[in-house]
C-alpha cells in the first residue's frame, strides 16, 4: 500500500469512525496511526472494530499493536498499554499448543480472567482474523489447529457468529487448502444458479408477507465452505447430496411476527420437523435468539431459514459488544452486565447443560482462586490474597530465591504486592539470592511458606 493510498484511506476510516465516536480527538488517533508500522493491519483493525462499541482506548489499542511501549506508555497512557499488552499475550496463550481436552472449562476459565476487561477478546479476535488471512505463515499448521479448536468455540460462546464462520474458514485454508480449493471451486460453478435460486425465494417470501401486510427484510447466503466440509469429512455426505447449501434470513418486528413468520414459511414450504428449533423460548447458552427452521423449497431444494427480531440480528452479529455502552463510558454498567452475562451464560445455563464440570465452575467463581499472566503467556491459578512471591515459587522454586523486582500490568511493584485476577505479570530475577525473612509475611501458599522456612533453617 503506498503512501498516498494509506493517507485517502485512513481519511476516509477516520470519517466513519467520528460519526460513531464524536468524541475521540482526531490529532490522537491520527498520531496512533503515523507511528504504526503496518498500517495496512491498523486500517483492518480500525474497520473492523468500529460496530464494536468500544471504548477509544481500545481503538488506539487496535493501531498501536507494533509500536515501542515506552512510547505507548509517554504518549497514550498506561491503560492503551495494558490493552496492548493483553492482546499479545491473548495471542501467544492460545497458540502453544497446550489446549487440553476440556475446552469448555478452558473457555470458561479464560472468559473469567479477560471479564476484567473483554475488550481484549475482541481486538484478539479481530487480530487472529487479520493474521489468518494476510500473514499466513505467521502460524504454525499446528497452532493453526488449536486457533480452529479453541477461538471458534469462544466466539460462539460470545455470541460472535460472523466472526467465528470466518476464522473457520480461514484455518481451514491453511490446515486442508485442497479440500478447501475442492469446495470453493464446486461452490463457484453454482454460485450463479444458487443465487438465481436465492433470489426467487426471497421474492416468494417478499409477496407473501406483502399480502398479509407485514414488513419483513430478507437475505440469504451460501453456506460457509467450514459447515460443508464438516458434512463432507465428519457426516461423510457427497457434496452433490447436500441439499441445505443455502440460508435465508428474515427479520421483522417483534417476537410475535416471528412465529407468524415461521407459519407463513411452513405454510408455503413443507418443514423438515426435525431442523425446526426455538432459540427464542429456549436461547442457547450465550443468549443468541432466533427460529431455525429447514423446508423443502421450490424445486424440492432443502433451504434453511432462520426468523429474527432486528435486535436479535444485532446481537448475533455483534454478541456482547451490542449491550455495551463505551460511548458514554458508564463504566459500573459494563461492569453490571459483563457479571450479569457471565452467571446467566455459564451458571444457568452451561452447568444445566452438563458440557462442564460444576467443580471447574466452583474453582472460578467461589472468589477463592485467581489466575494470572505470566510475561511468557502462561496462565497460574493461585488462592486468594496471593503476592508476586508466591507466583515466583509457583513458576520456579529455585529461581523464586533470586527474585529481584517486578511490574504487574506495566507498573513496577513491590514484591509483596497482592493479585488480582487477570493480572499481566513480570519477575526479573538477579544472579544471586535476595530472599528475606520479611517474605513469610505476604506469602499464603504453603510451597512458598515451606521453601522459605526451610531455606532460613538452613542458615
């Protein structure tokens, strides 16, 4: 991208963003942006988080990703830092390859850590997205393997479905490029004959609803490539026997119109029974809301439809970015509903569910344990009231003995500072040993207590 082009281009991404944040300082944003080194990456980030809601330190959080943090630090503040910082450390988490066989009780857990700040999860997200499709070889096939394993299911439980059909596809291209060309291509040979199709559904559903005098939007689209393969590979379906390629959508104005939606839909087209689902009375796990329902359409052709409120399509597009209110920065709001979502998402409904263990609940949400980043992207649980000492002896009990100064969240502290959940942590060790008997006073993990104990006996 020239220079030039970055220029008309950000201009044109600036005017946009200040319709939706009149009150971000241009001059700001702007220098953001000039000490960036990939702009390209910083204009992706700055038009893909903009329906965000999120607040403008997370926005200069989004461009400044590559730039000096002594430099973030003097110009933008500690807090736009911070959001740097956990952004790369989110990144390098998930990556090692490390995901065990729980992913639920691992989503959990990681949601609970960043519920200090979810703002974090969307610009990690939107950076695994720009990675995928314009850095390829950023990632290892086999971290490439975990990002499919694990991000999908944390968007998914965000409610972020747009996003998560894209990082599925885009892992997808990288794991397996020939079935993906496979199904591509085939898709491209009926893409005209499928959108002619699509179109003259949409136009039966248009008449029908104009004649009963609802007003309805509808669109459609063809099925990501991800969800066929799944059906190819897992359910072992020839691409040629499936029928359901594509989906429809309907929006109207309220709940009422969506179930007199979905008899006008049954009325014209035979249902298949079996595919019809009431995310409406019963909402999935993470609040999404919508009818599902799979007809026999015209030509005897399997058309999936999903029926949706206007707000219900917000929400499934923007997930719990769409009850965020950054533009006023009521900060206890945010606070109220991440900790109202949060019990509605994974007490009432995931424990009912059975798909994590009620004890992995327990662990997170009974205030007795916290969990912390280490500056390598490690994630240690340690009890309540835990300081910087006993996360060194945690981490390593030999070094802990050496342990010199720390920073927690880009600040320096004390070595007995206490934790909080969510911490991003840093230990610089010196070459010899600097315990002191004053450690036993701020330690409560019996390692750290034991160690201590016994190295002073010894003396």
């Amino acid at each position: 991208m020239t220079k030039n082009l970055s220029n008309q281009a950000l201009s044109f991404d600036l005017d946009v963003l200040f319709k939706k944040y009149p009150q971000i300082d241009r001059n700001l944003l702007s220098e953001a942006f000039d000490l960036c080194k990939n702009k390209e990456r910083a204009l992706f980030m700055l038009r893909r988080i903009v329906n965000f809601r999120l607040s403008t330190k997370s926005i200069l959080a989004a461009i400044l990703f590559d730039v000096n943090p002594v430099k973030i630090r003097q110009i933008f503040g500690v807090e736009v830092l911070d959001l740097v910082t956990r952004n790369k450390a989110f990144i390098n988490f998930y990556i090692p390859g490390n995901v065990k066989n729980d992913l639920e009780a691992k989503v959990v857990k990681m949601l609970i850590i960043y519920a200090k700040d979810l703002r974090v999860i969307f610009l990690a997200i939107i950076s695994f997205i720009y990675l995928l499709r314009f850095e390829k070889n950023y990632f290892s096939k086999k971290e490439v393997a975990n990002i499919l394993r694990f991000i999908p299911l944390l968007c998914s439980r965000l409610n972020l479905w747009e996003l998560k059909i894209e990082i599925e596809d885009l892992c997808l291209a990288i794991l397996f490029p020939d079935q993906y060309q496979k199904i591509q291509i085939k898709l491209e040979k009926l893409k005209k004959e499928r959108k002619v199709y699509m179109n003259y559904c949409i136009e039966i559903l248009k008449n029908e609803f104009e004649k009963l005098g609802i007003k309805i939007k509808v669109s459609g689209r063809i099925k990501h490539i991800y969800s066929i393969y799944k059906k190819i590979e897992i359910k072992r379906i020839k691409f040629e026997k499936i029928y359901d390629l594509i989906a429809l959508r309907i929006i109207v104005n309220d709940i009422t119109e969506c179930y007199l939606a979905l008899s006008v839909v049954h009325s014209l087209w035979k249902p298949h029974f079996e595919k019809i689902k009431d995310y409406i009375a019963v909402p999935k796990p993470n609040n999404y809301q919508s009818l599902h329902t799979t007809v026999r359409g015209p030509e005897n052709h399997y058309v999936e439809i999903q029926i949706r409120t206007q707000k219900m399509d917000y929400e499934a597009t923007y997930g719990i970015a769409a009850h965020w209110d950054y533009a006023q920065n009521k900060r206890s709001k945010i606070k109220a509903e991440k900790e109202a979502l949060w019990s509605k998402i994974f007490l009432d409904r995931q424990r009912k569910k059975g798909k994590i263990k009620f004890e992995d609940l327990q662990l997170i949400f009974d205030q007795k344990n916290l969990f912390v980043f280490t500056q390598k992207g490690d994630v240690v649980c340690l009890p309540k009231n835990a300081s910087i000492i006993d996360l060194a002896f945690a981490l390593n009990q030999k070094s802990a003995f050496n342990l010199k100064t720390c920073e927690i969240n880009n600040h320096s502290k004390s070595l007995l500072s206490k934790l909080s959940n969510g911490d991003f942590v840093n230990l610089h060790y010196a070459k010899k040993h600097t315990i002191k008997k004053t450690w036993l006073n701020c330690v409560v993990t019996n390692k750290a207590k034991r160690k201590i104990s016994q190295y002073f006996l010894k003396q």
